[in-house]
C-alpha cells in the first residue's frame, strides 16, 4: 500500500512537472492540454470509483495549485467528475481504444465549463460563445489526443502495480 | 449495499464541504492556509528550473542558424541607435543633475526607496484560463504579495501569490488584473484592464472612458501611480484602437502592452519600502 501511494505520488508530481514546464513548447493555438486532467480520467476508467474520485481530487489539487489562484475549484470538479465515471466503468468494454478517448472528450468539456462557471460566468465575464469555442473546445481535443499516449501507460503502470499488490484493476 | 451508499455520500458530501472551505480561506492572496501550495511547488522548483533552462538551450540551438542571417543588418542599426542614445543620455545626465539640485533647493523627498530583485520566469500559466506565471524567487527572497513586476520594456503585472522558492505574477492582461494609468500626453487617468478575448492576442483594454477624455491611437499610457500598487510612470503599453459604441456614454480602447508577453523571459520584482517615518524631523 505505501509503495503504491509512492508511485502515485511521483505520477502526479512529474504529471505536474511536464504541465507546467514541457507542455508550454507544445501549445498549439496559444492552448496546452490539461494532462492532469487527462491523467485523473484516465486512473478513474481503471478504478473503483473512491479510489477514482480521490485520484481525481488530487490531481485537481495539484492543478489548482500550479494555476496559482483560489485552491479547490479543479479539485471540486475533478472529484465529481472522477466520482461519476468510477461508478459507471465496470459496465465498459475498455479494449475498445475509442472510450478513453470519449471520456476524457466529454470530461474535459464538463470539467473546463464548470470551472469557467464557477470562476468567470458567476463574477460576470460573459464572453461565453468565445470561451467555448477558443478555449474549451480545442483543450477537450488537445486533451482527447493526449490520451492515446496516457492511456496505455496509465494501464500499464496500474498493471504492474497490481502484481505487487494482488488489487485487481477492473479490467 | 444501501448501508454503503449512504457512506460514499457521506464521504463525498464531506469532501465536498472540506473544499468549499478551502476554496473560500485560500481565496484571499495573503491567506495563511496558502502555505500548503508548498506541497507542490518547493519539490517541483529546481526541477521547473533546470528544464526551463535546457529548453532555452535548444531555443537557441533552433535560432541560431536563423539569427546569424539577421544579425548584420541588426547591427548596424543598433550601432546608429546607440550612437543616438548616447546623444540622449549626455542630455540625461545633464537633466538628472539639475533635477537634483532642484529637488535639493525645494527640500523634496524621495517617495519610495526601490530594491530590485531579479527573477527568471520557470513556468507560464498551466492552464489555460488565466495569465499567471512562475518565477523562480519566493518568500526566502522577500518577495511579497502586490510587489510590481517589470521587466526592460515597461510594467508586466504583480505578484499575487507567494510561496517559499518561488512566486506567481499575475499579468496586467489577465482578466482579473486592473491598472490605474495615465495618458502619457494629456495626463488624464484611465483604467487598464485584462479582457478574456483580448489577452489571448496579448492584449488589454482600457475601460470606462469618458467623453471628454481625448484618447488617440499612438497615445502612449503609463502607470498613475495612485493605487499605491505600482509606482508612478513605468511605461504600460501604446493604444492601438479606440472603439466608439453607438448610443453608450463612455468608450473604451485597446492597448499593445510594451512587453511581449509570449516572449517573456526575465523580470524584475520591485521592493517598494516607504520611507521610514523617523527620518522625519
């Protein structure tokens, strides 16, 4: 168990290594994808659903925390977010390499739009139609692209993990 | 099963609760609670910083084929530039003596003493909302919260959080970020904003302008220096178009920052300390 935290820890923080620092020679369009998002998705298609959310709520946290403002509003989302997906993933067929794929789509989209309503909508920025189309939209694809990379490594990681362990990755 | 539902909404419910706190303490820049950013960033920090500098590197390895090309014909025009400036500099010097002496005549005190720290930027923003970014000097370094950061080309923002090695610096194009300025040539003040639309292009507005204030564009804005914030005339950036709205009493225009915030490398924090009120007599 302590060496599984161990790793997990070392994922998120190089996770949060190559977001902040790699990530920025690789911006498309002024846009970066969010790979700790992509990384907590992702953990949470192979979980029970409380591992998944509190994944998730790391991974939101250290994303809070690189960003520099307000701690937990990431956090929040992701959790929800990692929370749900954990509930339903046993029901998925996940050799089909599209699922992930779909998933980190549609979470990046639910994630990015509660963020922006939390942080811009409620305090009165309404450039919505701009948001959507300039930030939300080409950070969910960016995102979506990310994990044919993140995917495979993820489950494999999680693979190796469980031989130690004898925890069993739904798969 | 039902008994074990009930326990992951509890769990999810308290967690819920746990963030909103958090979200609510750390929302204020100079909460206390905002040590535990620490976690993060103290480890992270010599790592930001040693791939910040290798990636600089292959910049230049990439641009150095490309610079050779335009070189020549640089130099030869900054040779024209310095001469000119060294023209100006001899009337500077001239200026600043009598200024001095001016000054001395009408017993003047200086406002500010100015300490300046100079800082790498390790990391631009992570995600993808905000114009935020890292620089490698915290508060070992006596960084503070709300010093000016400023680098050759005029005024870049201020440091809105700080943790122990490193510090973020928020920009003046960040749609969070207001700048009480003035107009170089008519001495009017406006308000420097940060627009969500604009700061992709690097961008700012200023806003809420009066009809009788007469803004043009080429007009050059400079800090006020009347929130205290930032000290008075450092350069902001040059209006680039003024935009009328029919039927609306007060305008607003947009203005080209001085620094090139896609290509910001190093900075420098100001330590602005009021002199101290003993040395009054």
């Amino acid at each position: 168990m302590r060496r599984r935290i161990l790793v997990l820890a070392l994922l998120v923080y190089a996770a949060c290594l190559l977001q902040s620092t790699v990530f920025g020679y690789i911006e498309i369009l002024r846009i970066r994808p969010n790979l700790l998002l992509v990384l907590a998705v992702t953990i949470s298609l192979i979980r029970a659903n409380m591992e998944a959310a509190f994944m998730g709520l790391v991974c939101g946290l250290a994303m809070d925390t690189l960003i520099g403002r307000t701690l937990g509003w990431y956090g929040m989302c992701l959790f929800l977010v990692c929370f749900a997906i954990g509930m339903i993933n046993s029901k998925l067929y996940k050799e089909n390499p599209l699922i992930p794929i779909f998933f980190v789509f549609v979470s990046s989209l639910t994630v990015e739009l509660m963020y922006y309503f939390i942080n811009f909508f409620l305090r009165g920025y309404q450039d919505f139609g701009f948001v959507l189309t300039g930030i939300i939209l080409p950070e969910s694809l960016y995102n979506s692209v990310l994990t044919l990379f993140v995917y495979p490594l993820v489950l494999q990681l999680y693979k190796k993990l469980d031989k130690y362990n004898f925890v069993h990755t739904r798969l | 099963m039902r008994r074990l539902f009930g326990n992951k909404l509890f769990i999810i419910s308290l967690v819920l609760v746990l963030l909103f706190v958090l979200a609510a303490m750390t929302a204020s820049e100079n909460s206390k609670l905002n040590v535990i950013r620490n976690v993060i960033s103290v480890p992270l920090k010599p790592l930001q910083t040693g791939i910040n500098a290798i990636g600089g590197k292959i910049k230049d390895v990439v641009n150095y084929f490309k610079d050779i090309r335009t070189t020549k014909a640089e130099n030869a025009e900054l040779k024209l530039k310095i001469r000119e400036m060294e023209r100006e500099l001899e009337k500077v010097h001239r200026l600043e003596k009598e200024n001095e002496n001016l000054k001395k005549l009408l017993s003047f005190k200086e406002q500010y003493t100015q300490e300046i720290i100079a800082c790498n930027i390790i990391s631009k923003d992570a995600g993808n909302w905000f114009e935020i970014f890292t620089i490698d000097r915290g508060s070992k370094d006596g960084i503070e919260v709300d010093d000016p950061v400023i680098n050759a080309d005029g005024l870049v923002g201020r440091v809105s959080r700080v943790d122990l090695l490193s510090s973020k610096v928020i920009s003046i194009i960040d749609t969070e970020s207001s700048v009480s300025a003035r107009l170089s040539k008519t001495r009017d003040l406006v308000i420097l904003r940060g627009d969500a639309q604009l700061r992709t292009q690097g961008l700012c507005r200023l806003d809420y302008i009066t009809p009788d204030v007469e803004v043009s564009v080429g007009d050059k804005v400079e800090t006020s220096g009347l929130n205290s914030l930032y000290p008075k005339g450092i350069m902001i950036g040059e209006v680039i178009q003024v935009v009328k709205n029919e039927g609306q009493f007060d305008y607003y225009a947009i203005v080209k920052p001085s620094v090139d915030f896609r290509r910001l490398e190093e900075v420098a924090v100001i330590k602005t300390a009021v002199e101290g009120e003993g040395d009054n007599e």
